[in-house]
C-alpha cells in the first residue's frame, strides 16, 4: 500500500506540472463519459428500471389484433373486457381504463380541463398501489347511482389543491356536478401516464355493450402460478369464441399479451440502443484521441524516463506509472462527466412533451448509473493507457540516452502507432457522421413530406362539453355549432370549424364499416379513421374535393332521418372501389351514430393523421349534426387574433365550458419531436466525435512534425522546397486519411443498416450522405494537418538540424 500511495502521488505530481495537458484530457474525457452516462440513464431509467408497483413482472398488457385489416391496437373494447374478467383463468385481477377530458371549476377562477382515466373496478387492484392519501374506489361507486368521487393525481393535488392533507373529503365541481375527492395517487403511479384524476366508470354505461369500440387499456395480474405462455393460450382461446359469438364485430380480431414493461417502453428500445451505440463510438473517439497524447507526452518524457530506468527504475515501475496517470484522468474525467449528465439530463427531460416519451419523469443520473459512470472512466482509463504504457515497457536505455530521447525505437513505435490511430479516429468518425446525416436527412425529408392541409394559422381548442349540456345528439350538435358561430363573430377569423379526430392532435377515432351490397364478413375487414365534422372543416384546412361535394347546412340531423351522407378520402376510395367512381355508393357505420346506410357524396384529399411520417390511411367523414361525438377539436383560422379572444368568445357561448389550447404547427412539432430529438442527440454526438478527430489529427500531425524536425532539416539541406515538405506532409495525413475512409466505408454501411426503421424517405446507404461524406472527411484531415505542414515547410534548414 505504501508503494501504491508513493507512485499515485508521483502520478498527480506529474500531471500538476502538465496542466494543459491534463485539462484536455479531462475534459475530453468529460464529454465522451458524460454523453456515455447520460444516455445510458435515459435508457436505464425507460427500458431497464421496474415499473413501481408490486410484483411488476406479474403485470401483462391487451392488445387487439387483426391480421385482415393490419391493425393492431393496444387495447380492448369494454364489452369484451368484461367477458375476459369474467372467463380468464390466468388472474389475480383485471382492470381497464380509458382516457377522457373533463372540466374542474376551481371557486373564483376560470374552468379548467383536465385528463382524467376513466377506470373500472379492479384497476387499483391490480397496480397493488396504495393511495399516498385517502383511499381508492369501493365496487359501489362503480354505478349512476351513487355518490360521485375521484381520485387526484399527485400532480394535480399540488398544483391545484396545494397539497393540502384536508382535501380528503372536499366536494369539487367536474363536468357541473359535484364529485367528493376521496384519495390521491403517490407520484410515481402514472397509469395512463398523463392522468389529473381517476374517475370510476359505471357499470350501467352504454359503453359496457359496445364490441367495436376498442380504446379500453386492459391490464392483468397473473397468477402465481400462471406464465406468460399459458395466459396468451387462454386469451387466444378466448378471442376465437367470442369471433365465433359474435362475427359481426369480433371476427378476424385476436388478442395478444405482452408484459406491461415492454408494452410501454418497446417503442424506444431501437432509438436508445442506436444513441448508445453512438455515444459509444464517440467516447472511442476521444480514447483514441488521449492514446494519441499519451504517445506524444511518452515521447517527450522519453529522456526523463530513460534516465529513471538508469538510476534503477523498472520498466514495469514506470508503465504502472503511466497506467496511474490514465486512471487519474479517466476518473477525473468521468467525475466532471457525471456533473454534466446530472445538470443536462433534468433539462432534458423537463423540455419532453409530457406522455410523449415513455417515463420521460423517471430520467435521472442514479445509484445504477454511478455505478456505470464509475466502470466505464476505470475501462477507458485502462483502455487508453495501454499503449504509453506498452510504448515504456519496450523503451532502449542506451538508443534513447544517446539520440536525446527524440529518436529510436519507441519513437519508431510512436509514430506507426499514432498513424494507426489517426486511420481509427477517421473511421470511427465517418460512422458517426453517416448516422447522423441519415437521419438529417430524414427529418429534413419528412418535414418537406406533403400533409394533405395547410396547418398555418389554424389555432386548435379541445373541448369537451359536459353532459349537463345536453340530453341528446341533435341538443349537442346544436351546441357546437352555438360555440363556431361565437367564434366566426370575431373580427380577424376567417374560418373555423371542428373535427372529432383532428389531425396530428393526438386523437384518432377508429370504427368499423360495411359497404352496401358485400357480405358482413368482408365488410368487417375494413376500418377507417372517424372524423365528426362540421361544416366548414375542408375549407378551414384547405383539404382539396377530389369529386363530388362538400357538405352543406341542409346535412343536418333532420336530414340524417332520410338521407345521412359521407365524405371519404382518396385511399379509402381506391382501397373500396379501385377505379370506379364511389359517388352514390353507401356506407354503414356503427348503428349509435346513424341506423341507415350513408350516401357517399364527395371524395377528398389524403392528410396525415398522426405524424407527418405516416402513410396516408382510410377516413371517412361524417357531418357533425348528424353524428355529434361527445368531444371534438375546435380549429379556427384567423389573422392576428389571440387565442385568449378565441377562448372568451366561446365561453360566451359556454360560460363553464374548458378547453386546451394549441396551435396546429405546435401539434406538427410535437408529432416530429422523437425524429427531431434522435437527430439532434446524433447531431450533437457527431459534431463531438468531429471536432474530437480534428483536434487529434491536427495534435498527432504536430508531434510527426516536432519529432521529425531534424530529418526534415537534412531533407531541406539537399534541395527539398518548402513545398516538398509541405506535400510531403499532407500526403502522409491524406494516406492515413484515406485507409480510416475505406475502413469507415464499410463500417458506415453496414451499421447504418440499424437505421433502417427510423428513416423517412432515405436509404440506409444513401450514396450522396456517403459521399458527400468520402470528400468531407478527407478535406478535414487535410485542414488539420496543414498547419503542421505550413510550420513544417517554413523551417529554416540550419535551425531545424540544430533542433533536439
């Protein structure tokens, strides 16, 4: 241990009296480990830390899945929950929930709306969360019946109730009617994960008999002696009986389980593992930069240690010393590292879209992530040092005291080694590149992708009337149209309008429909986006009629009695009718809305539905005063008018009516934030793992040239031009440059592979990233090493054969 202290603190000592040095080095070190532990948290706290509730791995997801239609959503309907509840084996529990809107009156200030989960009864039973406050729901609750309760999220007892522990017990106004606030949530119970309040749903609802209406997330406790396997054979089972009961709305729909964990989190494992990946080559990089210094500092401190193993030192004395150096930095290094993942990571995942990314709230540097940040600055310490230490071990006493220590085989060696090096960073560096470039070009691709509608100056307002509102479909359809004709009133509007599943807003209404004349069978296959709109939608949007006609006022519920009608879009048309024109055929939608076969009266263009980078998918529109849904987007096209103007004039309509306000590009950006946030991190990583290699080539050329000051001075002496020299030395940059192209090449094709799934609109192997890349990097090399060349060229041949 003595000997151990004495050469540790000979380590720092030597690394005091090269401060420069030593700070490049750590901070290097820094940002390769930061970025390292950074990501490695988000991807530990997402897809590796247990969800947290009890017996996690016990919890399985629903999903609904029908090959016909090439669907699959991750949901049941109610009525099909129920028969599961009431049939499956496999169970502890089952529980169900359905996200809604609802408005909340807070005394003496404006409404506000809130997400609330509508659950059913077994849903806190089965997450085994106690309440941080209060209690859950009592199977009695569960009915029209009784008393109204609801339970707060953490969230939303501090942000509107204070936190205050009296709040058990309060009455508070949702949707008009009073509800007793019974329990709140502890913080980390977020299911769905974007909830204010949880509200039971009861068991004599309509909804309860509804099969098509997939949208309830089912969630189920096995067992203790159930698996995974066994339960998926008794929900296939049970999937198969109900499409033989009941064919009309079941057949062709299976249901699939998945452990809950993945079932959240699946969707970022791709994304994540290709940021590691990333972030891991760059800290190669800046390894392979610090081997790079450490060569050239062993080089200059070859004299210094030639001397030590003179008087006695031993090699191994001396390599264990430079191996101390290295761990110093390293560790030095990946501590400052941790302070900037620390500091970052918060930033980050405050600026996330809340319920966008999956635990985005858990993202934090903790115990694991210490741990790991600890490990990877002891490896790359390891790593890094290797080679100065190989290059002591084999150093010649004698060769280097008698050439002054500039030249022999360790500086031989030095000089081979740091060439490899530079091949290595170029390499690595052209992967990094090609990843990012990729998916720059990507996203430039998808933001320039057609949405089928203009979204500038349209303002969006999700609304949500309460049921005390109105006691049938004609009174709702003659409210919403109370609230547009209040907007339309204001100066500076210039369309407004309103649609049940909105484009890129996050809400996507999916039903079934039969086409007149086809088997029931065969109309089952087909589902289409829902759009309740009204009258006005196609011209606020400015969606192009491909045939046919827009609505019109007389498509009112009057008319639906006699001759309800539809609009659909080009794909929906094309997938129905091929070439034959569809105006007059008719369609039948889900009985509630309207009994009779609908007239097809227009086609019009495609939009995105969900994101800019989705295919154009089925829709079908229906006009609003026919078929009211129970909440719908508001969208206003004006000029110079405040959204604040826009909200007052609606609640003239509704004085207690909330709302949620955007504007549609707001919706765009956050469809495109996962693309935009992977380019970005690729982006940031790239520039690093550039500036990185840059700085390395620029520094090892620099050394080439001080150790080789001499020969260059006898090159000179016998009628070399600056200019020689200075070919001579960018040739040598361009030939180490040109073997990390080649090798990159081939390691930028296939990793780029992994992207596959993440382009919109490019190929893994674009051959203009490719190369534009082959031209790019070269011509960094060579800026970097001309410098060098340019003092190298500019010696003077007396000065350079006197330089030691």
């Amino acid at each position: 241990m003595t000997i151990f202290l004495a050469e540790l603190t000979a380590a720092c000592r030597h690394l005091r009296r090269a401060p420069a040095f030593s700070a490049l080095a750590i901070a290097m070190l820094a940002l390769g480990i930061g970025a390292n532990v950074a990501i490695f948290s988000i991807f530990q706290s997402i897809l590796l830390r247990p969800l947290p509730y009890p017996e996690q791995e016990a919890l399985v997801g629903f999903k609904s899945v029908n090959a016909a239609k090439a669907i699959t959503q991750p949901a049941l309907s109610l009525t099909d929950f129920r028969d599961f509840k009431e049939r499956a084996q496999s169970y502890t529990a089952l529980g169900a929930f359905r996200p809604d809107f609802i408005g909340y009156a807070p005394q003496g200030a404006e409404p506000i709306q809130l997400v609330c989960g509508q659950v059913t009864e077994e849903f806190f039973k089965v997450l085994a969360v106690s309440p941080l406050l209060g209690r859950v729901f009592k199977d009695s609750e569960f009915s029209y019946g009784a008393e109204r309760t609801v339970v707060l999220s953490q969230t939303a007892w501090r942000r509107y109730f204070e936190e205050r522990d009296d709040v058990i017990g309060r009455s508070i106004m949702l949707n008009d009617e009073p509800a007793t606030i019974i329990g709140v949530m502890p913080a980390e119970f977020r299911e769905p994960e974007f909830a204010d309040v949880w509200l039971p749903f009861p068991i004599e609802a309509p909804e309860n008999l509804v099969r098509d209406s997939r949208f309830w997330a089912t969630i189920g406790r096995l067992k203790p002696d159930a698996t995974l396997g066994g339960a998926q054979a008794e929900a296939t089972t049970l999937a198969t009986a109900l499409a033989t009961e009941y064919p009309g709305t079941n057949r062709g729909w299976g249901v699939t389980l998945q452990p809950l964990l993945e079932m959240r989190v699946g969707g970022m494992r791709t994304t994540l593992l290709l940021l590691i990946g990333a972030v891991g080559l760059v800290l190669l990089i800046a390894c392979v930069n610090l081997a790079n210094l450490m060569l050239a500092r062993g080089v200059a401190r070859l004299q210094e240690l030639a001397v030590r193993l003179a008087l006695g030192a031993t090699p191994h004395t001396l390599a264990r010393g430079v191996m101390l150096e290295s761990l110093l930095l390293a560790l030095t290094g990946g501590a400052l590292g941790i302070v900037l993942a620390a500091v970052g990571l918060p930033a980050i995942a405050h600026r996330l879209p809340a319920g966008l990314i999956p635990r985005s709230q858990t993202i934090s540097v903790d115990s694991t992530a210490l741990a790991f940040a600890v490990g990877i600055s002891i490896f790359t310490g390891l790593v890094f040092g290797l080679l100065p230490a190989w290059q002591v071990l084999r150093a010649n006493v004698n060769e280097t005291l008698k050439s002054g220590g500039s030249r022999g085989a360790s500086g031989r060696f030095a000089a081979q080694a740091q060439g490899a090096l530079i091949s290595g960073q170029v390499a690595l560096t052209l992967v990094v590149l090609a990843g990012a470039a990729l998916l720059m070009k990507s996203l430039l691709t998808l933001q320039r992708a057609p949405l089928g509608f203009d979204a500038s100056n349209i303002l969006t307002l999700r609304i949500s009337p309460p049921q005390a509102r109105w006691d049938n479909f004609q009174q709702l359809g003659n409210y919403y149209e109370t609230v547009l004709a209040e907007v339309q009133r204001e100066p500076g509007v210039l369309n407004v309008a309103l649609n049940s599943s909105a484009p890129l807003t996050g809400i996507t209404l999916r039903y079934p429909f039969w086409v007149e004349g086809r088997p029931v069978e065969e109309g089952n296959a087909d589902e289409a986006v829902f759009n309740s709109i009204s009258t006005d939608y196609f011209k606020t949007l400015r969606i192009p009629l491909m045939r046919g006609r827009f609505f019109e006022t007389s498509d009112d519920m009057n008319a639906s009695k006699n001759r309800p009608v539809c609009i659909i879009n080009q794909t929906l048309a094309k997938r129905l009718f091929g070439e034959a024109d569809p105006i007059g055929r008719r369609i039948r939608t889900l009985p509630w809305m309207v009994r009779s076969y609908r007239e097809i009266v227009g086609v019009v263009g495609d939009v995105k539905q969900d994101s800019q980078g989705d295919d154009a998918t089925p829709q079908l529109y229906v006009p609003q005063q026919q078929s009211p849904w129970f909440f719908s987007t508001v969208l206003v096209r004006a000029n110079g008018v405040s959204a604040a103007t826009i909200q007052n004039a609606m609640r003239r309509a509704d004085p207690t009516l909330t709302m949620r306000v955007n504007t549609l590009e707001e919706h765009l950006a956050r469809s495109a934030t996962q693309p935009r946030l992977r380019t970005v991190l690729f982006g940031m990583f790239a520039a690093v793992a550039l500036g990185l290699s840059a700085f390395g080539i620029y520094a090892s050329m620099a050394f080439t040239v001080g150790q080789r000051t001499r020969e260059i001075g006898v090159r000179m002496a016998l009628g070399a031009t600056p200019a020689d020299i200075l070919r001579w030395v960018l040739v040598r940059a361009a030939v180490f440059a040109g073997i990390g192209v080649a090798v990159g090449l081939i390691g930028a094709v296939a990793v780029t592979q992994f992207l596959r799934g993440v382009l919109y609109g490019v190929a893994p192997a674009d051959p203009l990233v490719l190369g534009t890349l082959v031209l790019f990097l070269p011509a960094v090399v060579t800026l970097a090493a001309f410098f060098p060349a340019l003092r190298a060229s500019l010696l003077k041949p007396t000065q350079a054969l006197q330089h030691e």
